[in-house]
C-alpha cells in the first residue's frame, strides 16, 4: 500500500506504541486485535493522504 518499507514499518509499529502509551485502553476494547488493525489503517490512511496531498 505504501511502497516504502520503512514506512510501512511505521505504520505497523504505531498501533503498539499507542497501545502501550495507554493500556487501559486497549484492556476496555472487546477486541483489542480489531483495534490494532484499525488504528493501523488510520495511521495508514492519513500517511496516505498527506503523501498525495503534497
């Protein structure tokens, strides 16, 4: 999806460090896998987006 490994990298590794940060959040969720994935593809969109934006 973005073409350059170590942004991609960034983009998986965001959701851990987010989780990590506040882990109370991540103990609420009722799926925290789900939320790992959707904070990923946030992440991945707006890296996307101001990338195209330029």
């Amino acid at each position: 999806m973005h073409g350059d490994y170590a942004d991609a990298e960034d983009v998986v590794r965001e959701p851990f460090v987010r989780a990590l940060a506040r882990p109370g959040q991540l103990r609420r969720v009722d799926n925290p896998e789900a939320w790992l994935r959707t904070v990923a593809l946030k992440v991945a969109r707006s890296r996307f987006r101001r990338r195209v934006d330029r």
